[in-house]
C-alpha cells in the first residue's frame, strides 16, 4: 500500500510555495506515495494552485471554520477521514495541524519552513515565535529550505539549529530551459525589438517583493538612454501602486508590461535577457531557479537564500535590500556587455543543473518519508487499518 501524505498549508493560491509541492507530488512516484493538500483556507478560481496528476486530492477549510479562532477540531476530523500515514506541515500558520495529528496518533508529523513573510530586521511577534517552537517541538522531522532559514529560526526560536535539516528546493530543467524558438515568439507577440534589452521578474504582487524598488532602478536606466522593456508576471495587491508609478512616467509608455498572472512562464523567461529578484525577503526562490534554468543571467538582492543559488559575479549579481542605483548599475552592465551577460546565463543555467536539481530534491523527501513510515514508527497506524 503506498504511504499516504498529507500536505497542510495555508492556502493552495498561486505561490512559490505551493508550486514547490506541487512540483514534488508531480514527481514522486505514484507507486510508492499518494498525496492529500489540505489548505486551511478555502481558495477557488483562478487563485488557485494547479493541482498535480497522480494520486491527489485538494480539500480545504470551509470558510466558517477558516474564520475560526481555534481550528484543531477541523484539522483532527480532516486527520481521522484521511488516515494518514505522514502529516507534513509548512510555515508556522499550520502548527495546529500538528497539534491534531499528535492527539489522535498513527502517524509521523513533519514540519518545514519554506520562506519569510516579515522584515527580519524587526522583531517578530511573540505569537508567531511559540507557534513555530511549538510546530518544532512536535514535528518527528524539521526541515527548511536554505541555511539561512535554518540558522534564523534556531536562533529567534532557541530550537537547535542541528535538528533543523536543509533541503534546497529544486527546478524541473525539462520544462525550464532555454528554448529559441519560444524567444523568437513570444518576443515578437510582445513586440520586443531585438536590440531592446527585455528585463523580467515573475511572482505575487506583494509588499515582500519589491517591485519598487526594481522601478526604480530602472528609472535610473531609462534616464542613461538605454533602450529596453520590463516584464512584471504576477499579480496581487500592490498592483494599484505599481501601475501608478508607470503611469507617472509618460515616456515609458509601452516600456513596461503588466503581464498578470501568466500560464506559459517557460516560454515567457526565454524571452527576457535579464532577470531581476529585488525581495525583501526569501527562502530558496522557485522563480529565480527557474530563470537560472532557462540560462538567464540574474540580479537578485543580498537576502535569505539567494547568496546560496548565486554565486556573485558567475552566475548573477547581487545587490543590498532597496538599493536601486547598485540595481541600475548592474542593468547597465549587462545591457552594455551582452557577451558577459550570454557567458553569465550560461553559468547559472550549469550551477541549476549540478546544484539544484528536482530529481535530488524528491529523492530527499522520499527517503524522509519512508523512513518514517516504517511499521515501527507508526503502529497506531497500522492496528487502526485493520
């Protein structure tokens, strides 16, 4: 019988997160796992998460008992209908989960942390601390995505940072990678001319991420002549604001390019020379795997797990938080040195391949898995079976 897990997460809306394990469930192997999402809030539409082939399911919280203070009752009724053999949970919003899965029993628990939502210069709040000791505490495995991740919250938790094992996301270098004839098309369905440098980012439209500050700088490359357009995929509330400071630029009309949520995101990074990540915040990001992938040279800001995927100055730049004149500079750079610019994209297309691929990915989760789905690790399991 295949082990039965069960993914806890906050919400299955379009997210790194969430295209991470729905990355993982598409390639394991359906003979040996099969898989519930469960998402404690309820998300419908064209927010929602593409969900994986195989044996899957997605089920969610009703929105009554979303709103709920205290969602432990929900959570241990989903447990008991499901049975379980693994509950994995991700980010502190799902520790409740665990608390369930540990009252009825039959079944390993598992908890990952997978980015940052906060400013980590601030102090974070005390509730948020118990919640992910507490989701620590009970989990059977801890894990996290990058280093920096790890050594942060064993350091704001007091949790050991040796109990914490790192596990790289990793991109699927058969659908992302670099394809030309894609390139030649979509540039010329968006009509980017040849000798426009096209720069890109790709994800929510959301404080975390920046945007701004990418405006910016390429407001400082626009006032040095350059000839170029940008491509903004994703979409979110801080749209509102973002258009706004485009359209207080009469001369960038047609520049810049609000692409919204877009379904053909290989095809959309082939057509771009540049990748630009300037978060405030990260774990290990999907979408800057995935533009290193597809061969793009990327500039992405000193902050969580980037300087793990980056190496400076090989396979991209990096620039501080917030600062968009050392962005325009590298703009710049790569605009007026396209040989640099090819031999870096190049580079990161090769670090991907060796350093993060999906394959080596799912093999660590599976290994995890069956080892704590061993008969000896959860007996309540296989009594409440019979």
């Amino acid at each position: 019988m295949p082990i039965r897990i069960m993914h806890v997460v906050d919400t299955w809306a379009v997210g790194g997160l969430q295209n991470g394990v729905a990355n993982l469930i598409e390639r394991m192997d359906p003979d040996r796992f099969e898989h519930v999402v469960c998402a404690m809030r309820p998300v419908e539409g064209s927010n929602a998460q593409r969900i994986p082939v195989g044996r899957t399911r997605v089920v969610s919280l009703s929105t009554k008992e979303s709103l709920a203070r205290f969602q432990l009752p929900a959570l241990a009724r989903w447990i008991r209908d499901v049975k379980p053999d693994i509950v994995h949970t991700r980010n502190w919003g799902t520790f409740e989960a665990l608390l369930a899965a540990r009252r009825i029993g039959g079944c390993a628990r598992v908890h990952s942390e997978h980015g940052i939502d906060w400013d980590t210069t601030a102090k974070e709040p005390w509730r948020r601390l118990l919640c992910r000791r507490l989701a620590f505490q009970l989990a059977d495995r801890v894990l996290s995505v990058s280093l920096q991740l790890r050594d942060l919250h064993a350091r704001r938790t007091g949790f050991p940072a040796n109990r914490i094992e790192v596990i790289h996301n990793g991109v699927d270098s058969r659908r992302f990678c670099p394809d030309a004839a894609a390139r030649i098309r979509i540039r010329r369905e968006l009509r980017i001319a040849d000798d426009e440098l096209c720069i890109g980012c790709v994800g929510n439209l959301i404080p975390v991420k920046d945007h701004l500050t990418l405006l910016r700088a390429v407001d400082g490359l626009a006032r040095r002549g350059r000839s170029w357009r940008l491509l903004i995929a994703g979409d979110g509330p801080e749209r509102p604001r973002l258009a706004a400071f485009v359209d207080a630029h009469p001369a960038w009309k047609g520049r810049v390019t609000f692409l919204g949520r877009h379904n053909a995101v290989a095809s959309l990074l082939n057509a771009m020379d540049v990748y630009v990540l300037s978060s405030l915040t990260e774990g290990i990001s999907n979408s800057l795997l995935e533009a290193m992938a597809t061969g793009l040279p990327v500039l992405a800001t000193e902050t969580g797990g980037n300087p793990e995927v980056v190496t400076g100055g090989e396979s991209g730049l990096l620039f501080p938080v917030g600062d968009e004149a050392r962005l325009t500079e590298h703009l710049v750079a790569l605009g007026t040195r396209p040989e640099w610019r090819l031999e870096m994209g190049r580079r990161a297309l090769r670090r991907v391949r060796e350093e993060f691929s999906i394959d080596a990915m799912v093999r660590k989760y599976e290994e995890i898995y069956e080892s704590l789905a061993m008969p000896a690790a959860v007996p309540i399991r296989a009594v409440a079976r019979v």
